[in-house]
C-alpha cells in the first residue's frame, strides 16, 4: 500500500554570512548569480568529491520554522454521545501545540519560502498564533505571513533583517534524471541535516491535484523536511521537499520536491500580495489506461476522458460533451506526465484556447474560453462520488438476467430511481447482481448504480447491452466502455468482454 507523508515537523539552520569565494581547481565554473546570492562552484564534469564547502555556503540560508497553536476544546468527554448531558455543561478547554518545519531565505531583507502546511494549523480548531523561524546561529525571527497558496502547498514569509544570507532559484526545466542534488532540513527535529543523493525522476505524478508534478528524489527526506530546499550542484534552489512516499512515514528512498520552475512565478505573486488565479475549463476526467483505450479504439495514456461537465463552466460553453477526449491544449500534448488539469491550471484565466479531442472516434478542434478555478473545498464538493442507496432485490425489481458481461440488471422506473438517489430524469439500467468472479465485479461494480450508456450509446434494457457488447467483440475489441452512475455522481468504466 502506498502512503504519501508531508514532511512537517522541523529544521534549523542559518547564519549572518553573505557570498563566499570557493577555490577550485582549474577548470571550475562559478554560478552567474545575482549581487550578493550565495554562489558555488563545482569541477567540469562532475560531482565533487565533497559536498562540504558547498553546504557551508548554503546552509546559513536555510532556517527552522516553528509555530505556536491555540487548540479550544470541549471538555465533556460524553460530547456528541447520548450520555452528553451527564458531562455537565460544555467547558472549552485551550490547549497548547507545537508544529515544525523547514525554509530557505531567498532576499537580503528576509523573504522566507516554506510549504503551506508547514504554517497552517495541524489540527481542526487550531488557530496559529506566532511563526518563528530561527537561524543556524540560533538567532530569531517572529515571522509575518505574506501569503499562501494552499494549491501548490507553498507560502512566503517575511522576517525583518539586513544582510541575511539568501539563495536563488534555479532552472528546474534542466533537470535531468541521474543529476546530483543535495537536500538540506531539519528531519524529526534533530537540527540542521544534509543528504545527497540523484534526481530519480522529474514531472512525477503522485495524485495529489491540478497542480500535481514533482522532482522525485533518492535522497534521505523525512518529516520535518518540509519546505526545505533541494539544490543543484551549481547551489540553486531547484526544489522545495514537500512529501515522501512511504508506508511506515519514514525515509524509504522517494521524496518529492515542488520543483522550482512551478513555485518561483507563485512566490513572486505572494511577495507582490498577490493571490494566484489558475484556469478552469469545469469537467471531471479520467486517464485513458490501457482498457479503457482499447474500449475507445484510441492509444492509451494519450489524452483525458470527459466524465462529467460542471454546468455553465467554460467546457460545457465550449461544446465539450461527456465522453470527449481531450488530447491536446493548445498544442500541447495531453498525458499521465502533463495532465489536463495541470496544463489547464498554468493558463491564465480568460484566455483562449483550442482544445483537440476525439469524439465517436473523430477528431475536431474547439475553442474554450478558459475560467477561474474556485477554491479547493469548492472542487471536493464536484468531485465527490458518494452513495449506498438501496436498491430493489433481482425478485422484486424484475431483473432481466446475465447482460454478457458478469451483471444482472433491471430497467430504471421512476420508483428506483428515487431509491438509488437518480436524478428523475435519467436513463439507463440498474445493476442487481454483479458475478464477483467477473472483470465488472473486480471493477468495483455493485447493485444499485446504474448503467447509462456502452462504448457511448445508451442503453435501456439488458437486450441492449448484449448487443452492443456483441458489436465491440465483433469488431476485435477486448473491452467495452461502461458510464456508470452511482448517486449524483458518474464514471466511464471500462469492463473486459467475457470469450
């Protein structure tokens, strides 16, 4: 099972140096930085044979960040319970936390760039009372937020200084898998740590959201990590670490960094005090794996399914329909790597853009104008797939036996469509039986969703299904392309057609 950690919990490091001067051999190259940016050189070729005199520079630019946390509480512990009343009346309790991080100075004047949730409250309730970032010389600051971004996980800080030691942003677009990069934070609180290790992968994807594409790393990150820099060998921030992949929370060997050509253009809006608009085109999608592009006739990981449209939004004005795939956004290729939702994001609200998709095996091109995309808590609310409705048993909903692919169904009625939560004016079957030995029954199928169209054509009875299921079989395909109700919500699913 996999479990993705953000890494919160601490860092401290720092000092008051400003740029230094390395002495290496013939042959080495020296960062073009700006005045007064820390610099580092390393030998034509390759890695040194110590990072030493590069973290020396470095690490004075990276602090530790620490919250204070006010936590009101009830203290009845019959709250909530039909014993509440023998707890009294309700006595709000306040308690005290604590949460640690890490971050990086990137100006003289002390901008500080850490993760969202390295700041935000950790509990429900909680209210974040102070922010202190503390330099390696043990030196603090009470920090002011400047602005955050709960999307991308980054925020920007301001502590009030001169002459601090600062790093840069580097190019994160010339990464390449194999490159040295060295991590420096402040895991488990144990104080200023580095680790070194080589990009294992860039544009890695992990599920996380629109704006969902990461450096992944081998190097040692654990909790505590969070906001702490990843640096190049030239001593450029081309990472913020941010989470790691692992079932037991600790270090396993795949960290993730937020990679610098993502968080630079959002950190200079938050400096400015700005807030970040990202595009919306207002459509739920699915990747195209390999069943569901044999379903379509289509190439797999090569493009997004159209599941859903969010009325009104720029899709739905566009002409997009449910069961589109969108393969390109404005030129630029639609895959696992370079989702839609994240190519959409980067585009700025109110342009437009030609969208290529495949529609009943056709390609054609239409035009959207691009929205604004709402708040996150906004989104989980369209996205959400919920329902346990009844539904009637094969006995008393007339079932019409085995339709070809591991399921039992009965025609929609006005009746069973309030049972199972449709929406009155929907169409389709309602599955009462799925053969759990079947590829519908491992796809997750169950009684009470309804099956609204085959391979896009709808369909009404389990005569209808058959038929279509016939002619996809016919016509060499494996599999047949299931949009499948469940609740107010629906998906494409692809199913496997029995031999």
């Amino acid at each position: 099972m996999r479990y993705v950690y953000a890494l919160t919990t601490a860092l401290a490091l720092g000092g008051a140096a400003t740029a230094l001067t390395l002495n290496y051999p013939a042959g080495a190259q020296t960062a073009q930085n700006e005045p007064g940016a820390i610099q580092a050189a390393v030998p034509r070729g390759g890695a040194p044979m110590s990072f030493a005199d590069m973290v020396a520079k470095l690490q004075p630019a990276v602090v530790n960040i620490s919250t204070t946390q006010r936590i009101t509480a009830n203290a009845n512990p019959f709250a909530g319970t039909p014993f509440e009343a023998f707890g009294g009346p309700a006595r709000p309790s306040t308690q005290r936390a604590e949460s640690l991080g890490s971050g990086f100075i990137i100006s003289a004047d002390g901008y500080v760039v850490t993760n969202n949730h390295v700041i935000s409250a950790g509990t429900r309730g909680a209210v974040v009372e102070t922010i202190t970032v503390t330099l390696a010389d043990r030196k603090e600051y009470k920090a002011r937020l400047i602005g955050r971004d709960p999307a991308s996980d980054l925020a920007v800080l301001k502590i009030e200084g001169a002459n601090l030691p600062f790093v840069r942003f580097g190019d994160s677009r010339q990464a390449r898998v194999g490159d040295w990069i060295v991590a420096i934070g402040n895991p488990f609180g144990l104080g200023g740590t580095v680790t070194a290790g080589i990009i294992s992968a860039t544009h890695r994807v992990t599920g996380g959201g629109a704006y969902d594409r990461f450096i992944q790393t081998d190097a040692s990150i654990n909790r505590g990590n969070s906001g702490g820099p990843m640096f190049d060998l030239q001593g450029n921030v081309i990472g913020i670490n941010s989470q790691i992949l692992s079932p037991t929370g600790g270090n396993v060997g795949i960290g993730f960094a937020i990679p610098a050509e993502q968080a630079k253009p959002i950190v200079d809006t938050l400096m400015k005090g700005g807030a970040v608009s990202r595009g919306y085109l207002g459509v739920g999608t699915q990747d195209l794996t390999s069943d569901t592009a044999d379903a379509l006739g289509l190439p797999k990981d090569r493009g997004s399914l159209v599941s859903r449209l969010e009325p009104g939004e720029a899709a739905e004005k566009a002409g997009i329909r449910q069961g589109d795939v969108i393969v390109r956004v404005n030129g630029q290729d639609v895959t696992p790597e370079q989702s839609l939702s994240y190519l959409v994001a980067n585009i700025a609200p109110g342009s437009r853009v030609a969208l290529d998709l495949i529609r009943d095996g056709r390609p054609q091109t239409v035009t959207a104008t691009i929205g604004k995309r709402p708040p996150e808590e906004q989104l989980a609310g369209f996205n959400a797939d919920d329902n346990d409705a009844p539904v009637p048993n094969d006995e008393d909903g007339g079932a019409t036996g085995n339709a070809s692919i591991g399921v039992a169904v009965t025609p929609l009625t006005p009746q069973i469509a309030r049972s199972i939560g449709a929406d009155p004016a929907a169409r389709g079957v309602v599955i009462t039986a799925v053969d759990a030995s079947s590829d519908a029954g491992t796809k997750g199928l169950r009684r009470g969703d309804l099956i609204v169209s085959i391979n896009r054509t709808p369909v009404a009875s389990a005569a209808d299904i058959a038929r279509l299921v016939g002619q996809a079989k016919s016509a060499g395909r494996k599999n047949v392309l299931l949009f499948v109700q469940r609740g107010p919500q629906g998906s494409f699913i692809p199913v496997q057609i029995p031999n």
